[in-house]
C-alpha cells in the first residue's frame, strides 16, 4: 500500500521533520512530541530579525502603475529560500513578547541597562547579531522562571541556538566601530556575558565543581575577548546616550580601592602569609581589590545614610567582577590553586547575597559548599566570611556593611 503523502509543515520541529510527519508548531513542544513524550527541538531560522528587504530598493521616477493579479505560478516559483520574505515565525515572536515584556523590564529594573526597553530594541532591529543575543537572553530567561520542566528545556536550547547564531553572525561581519556602532557591540558584550554567566550558574549538568571551573573560566576568556573589542572605543561609548552610567561604572569600579574592609584585609592577610611569590600575590591582591570596589558599590546601594550623587547598580557590579579580575587570577582558577577557589568563595557569597535576581539563582550557594568540601577543614579560616554568609538565615545585605 503506498505511504500515504502530508503536507509539510515549513517550521516544524526538527523530530517530526526527520520522521517525515506533520508537524502542529506548537512551541515549545508540538503535539506529536509531547504525546510520544520525546524532546521537541526547533531549528533556529536564518530569517532571525535579519535587515529588511526594502533597503535594498531604489527609487526611481517611473509613475505608479496598476499592479496587476499575481498568479498562483509566480507565487510557486519565487524563491522561499530568501529570507527577506520567509514567513514570521510565531516561536520568534512568542520569545521577541517576552523579551518586551518582562527580560527587558528586569534589567531595568535591576539597572543592569541603564536606557530604556524602547530605547535597546532601537539598537537590537538594525543589527542582527544582537537582536538574536536578546532574543537567546530572552529564552534563557524564560527556561528559568516559567513552564514545566519540559518547556524550560527547550526553551534552554533556544537560547543556545539563538547565542550561536549570533556569535556566528558577529564574526562572520564583524562590524566597523565608530561613534554609532559602538553602542550596539557594547550592549551584546554585556548581554552575551550576563548570558553566558547566567547560563554557567543555572546550568551546572553534572553539579561537579571541576565541571563548573571549566565553563566559568570559558566564560570569562569568551567574555573578555568580546569586551575588548569594544575597549577601544570607551571615548565613543562616555558621549553616548549610555555615557552617564559607563562612566560613573568605570570611575566606580576601574580603580583600586585605597583602602580594603575588616573582612577582605584579613583574606589579603592569609594570601602574603603564604609566601606564594611576588607575581600570584600581585594578581591574587588585585583580584581582592575588585571584590572591595563591588562590595563598596554594594554597600552604598544597601545603605541610607550614605549619600552620592549617583550609584552603580549592585546587580551589575557583582556581574562584573569576572571580567574585572587580572588574567594572571584567571589561570590560577583554571589551575584549581586553593587560594584561587578561596577568591572566588567570596564572589560566590556576594551572588548568594543577591540571589533574588534570576539570573544568579542558587549558583553562589553550589559554590561555597563545592568549595569548601573541596578544600577541606584546614582551609576553614580562609572560608570563615563566606559560610558565615551562607548560614545567615535572613540573608541580610547588611552582613556587607559589616565587612
């Protein structure tokens, strides 16, 4: 009896596609996928918010006329491969609502972004690598706070796919920076490392901490690579419409502090007591300084008495950190030096301070106790600040004050 033809289904699932089926599109999981219980996976289409078409027309001074019925053949025959003219994607727009409705409302909210939804969605649509980095940022967001366990994960590999194509996109064009186009590089250098940060403090598979020291140090070489692209343009990025807060940021958090609390004093203490050599111990008390100038930051942001005429977002200093740190600091975690792990225990205990924002969730916790089961009771004085944090049971902010 011959195989009975269907109708394809341009958008479908990658399963239903591969086993020759209708596909419903239903998103995230269609209904042959969610009815034969199989992981449901759409491939990311090339037509992701690419340039329009209609800047590719000219004007000309011919006068209008008539335009005459297009027939079913010309319809056929045009070419479906084009993506100016692919069909919206319904996925796409799901994801592009979120985007507007509430992953941009959160990092205004938190100040991670210090201009407008309207105003980043005006940088996103002319640019693609970045339009397709808020949307990955956007589904990554969506896989963590809603739908069942199922949904979040296909949401996860939306966002994955969405970043890689981006990246792809980026590199593939890497764009000419100037006083106009700075801007854009500069928000997907800070969209793609709160992503990827985001995405190695969520997602930690196996739950090992060698496994997490692998993707976290990944993370900040990818980073800084992108961020450093942008480093020579900070005179372009200061006249921009995000000028006020790149700014202050950078006098904030460029400099080292003069002058390290009780809490960080004492962990600099250990650090030259170990006799580790001049050069680790350089990299070591620099990457402490770091922490000082985003626990000051964070403590002017906790604190009513303290006044200033403007402030660095705590939630965008602690995300910051990593790309602060010298690379000297980098390859010591990468290396699994004790003293390195004990560094990043501290980070990890501001992460757990701020653990209501989505982006961090239970990531500081999985490190200090990683850490410290890792490096064993000899190390307990070293830890002493960091588990203090993690036992307060109210989670208190002011714990920083008192550092």
């Amino acid at each position: 009896m011959p195989r009975k033809a269907h109708t394809k289904s341009r958008n479908g699932c990658i399963v239903c596609k591969r086993r020759h089926v209708k596909c419903d599109e239903s998103y995230p999981t269609c209904s042959n996928c969610r009815d034969a219980n199989r992981h449901c996976e759409y491939q990311v289409s090339k037509a992701v918010f690419r340039h329009s078409s209609l800047n590719n027309f000219t004007r000309t001074s011919t006068p209008l006329q008539q335009p005459s019925p297009i027939s079913p053949q010309v319809i056929t025959e045009h070419d479906t491969e084009d993506d100016s003219y692919s069909p919206v994607n319904m996925h796409h727009m799901n994801l592009f609502h979120f985007l507007t409705t509430e992953t941009l409302p959160s990092l205004h909210t938190h100040e991670l972004i210090d201009i407008s939804p309207t105003d980043i969605l005006k940088h996103c649509l002319p640019v693609p690598y970045l339009m397709n980095e808020f949307l990955g940022f956007a589904a990554l967001h969506k896989s963590i706070v809603g739908g069942e366990a199922h949904m979040r994960e296909s949401y996860r590999f939306q966002a994955m796919n969405f970043q890689t194509h981006a990246l792809s996109i980026y590199n593939a064009e890497p764009a000419v920076l100037n006083a106009e186009t700075c801007i854009a590089a500069f928000l997907f250098s800070s969209v793609l490392g709160a992503h990827l940060l985001c995405d190695t403090l969520i997602y930690r598979g196996d739950d090992t901490l060698n496994k997490f020291l692998e993707r976290f140090v990944q993370y900040i070489h990818i980073h800084r690579g992108i961020r450093t692209v942008v480093g020579g343009h900070w005179d372009d990025l200061s006249q921009s419409p995000i000028g006020r807060s790149f700014v202050i940021s950078r006098a904030v958090l460029g400099d080292q502090p003069a002058t390290f609390g009780p809490t960080l004093t004492k962990l600099l203490g250990l650090i030259q007591s170990a006799k580790l050599g001049e050069s680790l111990t350089k990299s070591y008390k620099l990457a402490i300084g770091n922490l000082q100038s985003i626990m000051n930051v964070c403590e002017v942001s906790t604190s009513t008495s303290i006044s200033t005429p403007a402030s660095v977002s705590a939630y965008g200093a602690v995300i910051a950190w990593p790309v602060m740190v010298p690379i000297e600091y980098v390859d010591a975690l990468g290396m699994r030096r004790p003293e390195a792990l004990v560094i990043l225990a501290y980070y990890a205990a501001l992460l757990h301070l701020y653990q209501q924002l989505w982006m961090f969730g239970d990531g500081g916790r999985f490190l200090i106790e990683s850490i410290c089961d890792s490096l064993g009771v000899e190390w307990g004085d070293w830890l002493e600040w960091p588990m203090k944090i993690l036992h307060d049971d109210n989670n208190s902010l002011e714990l920083i004050s008192d550092s």
